[in-house]
C-alpha cells in the first residue's frame, strides 16, 4: 500500500535520510522506532508530502506521490497526525471533529464514523461540549487520532503517539491502536521507545542515522535482542558484550 524506495531527505546540508526503503501492506500495523535524529519524523514529512525528497520513490496504492500536495494526498486516502497534536484549542472537541468530517458528502456515513471514534476513545464522549484546549495531553492525542478516523483513510500515518505522556496514558492510547489494527485499519506508526511495539506490531524498523538497520516481522523479533541490538548500534563484539554486562 506504501512503499519508499531508496528514499533521500536532507534539510540543506544536512542529511536526515539515507538511501531508506520501507514498505508497509494494507492491513499491518508496522513501527519505525529509533533514537532522536535518526529520520524518522523526516519519514512521514516526506510521505505526507510537508518535505520534498531529494531522491528515491514514494508509492501509495500503487502509484508515485513524490511531488504530490499534502491536501491531495489526504483526500487519496493518507492520513497523519503529526507529533505535537495540533488540535483547536478554542473549538470544542464536538467542533474539531465535525470540522474534520465536513468535506464528506455521505453524512450519515460520518454520524456512523464519528459514533466509532467516540466508542474507541470514551474520555471524547465525555467532554465533547468543551474546549480542546482543556484536555489533558493523553486526551488531545486522543482527539487528533480520533481527527484522523474521520478522514476515512486507507492509511494512517502516526507520530510518537506516547511523546510526553504518561505511562497510564500510553497505555490507554495504545489500547485505542490495538482497537484499529481489529478494525483492519493499515498504521505506520514512529516511536522512540521499543517499550510498549513489541505486542502491537505486525514489523518493526530500527532508523538509525538516516538508515533502516533492521526490519523484523513480530515472528522474527523473538526475545527482542536483535532489534534492541540494532536500536542501541551494537554489532559483533560489541553486541556480545552488551547482552553478557
């Protein structure tokens, strides 16, 4: 559904990705994680179309989007919630949904849409009349994914949902992506942390340095000392000596 292609990225001389292929299949829930500045909010920049690749393909449902504007690509079906939330504050949290849900012309198909969002994120329901501005930081992350529902998309684009929460909260927001992966919605999803992907995720991706250093399936993950081998950049001895400290 999509794929990157010997991906390129940089911010002037600076370069953020490095030759990266990735590709994510309609259904599967698949984590990039990695350590801060490795290139993976750069990833989504690009596939979202906020930042021009330098070289490489980008393909989504089978046809290149490199170039493509950001309002085109969501309307074709891709969708992000970009780290930081970037909700309404001065709307209520009935506002910013309805807003998302006003290009759609098959209302009663957003009343259903906009009823699953509110089963799958119960705290909205609750303070649906009041400001998004209020909400607690766990509850904006909440409401931009909820945004997202609301979109329709075939794929939804993820980053850091966990960033400056709470562990009880993660933990509720996590629930909420196991409740999408049911539902059969395709996530390509950044973290930092391989704490709480190991039971979610159908593949996972180290990024380090600009560079995929690993890609597992959740069969081959195993004990995880692999991918925390790949995360932390030990390799050969190095590797032998951290997994026996």
């Amino acid at each position: 559904m999509l794929e990157f292609r010997d991906l390129h990225a940089s911010y002037g001389k600076l370069q953020a990705l490095r030759g990266v292929s990735l590709s994510v299949g309609a259904g599967e829930l698949v984590f990039v994680v990695g350590p801060n500045g490795a290139g993976k909010s750069t990833l989504l920049k690009c596939a979202s179309g906020l930042l021009a690749p330098r070289a490489g393909e980008i393909a989504f449902d089978g046809r290149s989007i490199v170039g493509a504007q950001p309002e085109d690509l969501c309307r074709s079906g891709l969708a992000l919630v970009p780290e930081g939330r970037h909700v309404f504050g001065t709307l209520s949290v009935e506002e910013n949904l309805r807003l998302t849900g006003m290009h759609r012309k098959d209302k009663a198909e957003v009343r259903a849409d906009l009823d699953a969002a509110l089963d799958t994120f119960p705290i909205l329901k609750k303070r649906f009349k009041g400001a998004a501005g209020y909400l607690s930081g766990g509850e904006q992350q909440q409401l931009a994914i909820a945004r997202a529902i609301l979109l329709k998309p075939k794929l939804m684009m993820i980053d850091e949902p966990s960033l400056g929460l709470a562990p009880l909260v993660v933990d509720q927001v996590y629930e909420a992506l196991k409740a999408l992966k049911k539902r059969g919605m395709t996530l390509l999803i950044i973290e930092q942390s391989t704490a709480r992907v190991l039971g979610l995720a159908d593949r996972i991706a180290v990024l380090r340095n600009g560079r995929i250093v690993l890609s597992q399936s959740r069969e081959e993950i195993g004990d995880g000392l692999e991918l925390e081998n790949a995360y932390f950049g030990y390799h050969g001895e190095h590797a032998l000596l951290a997994t026996s400290a």
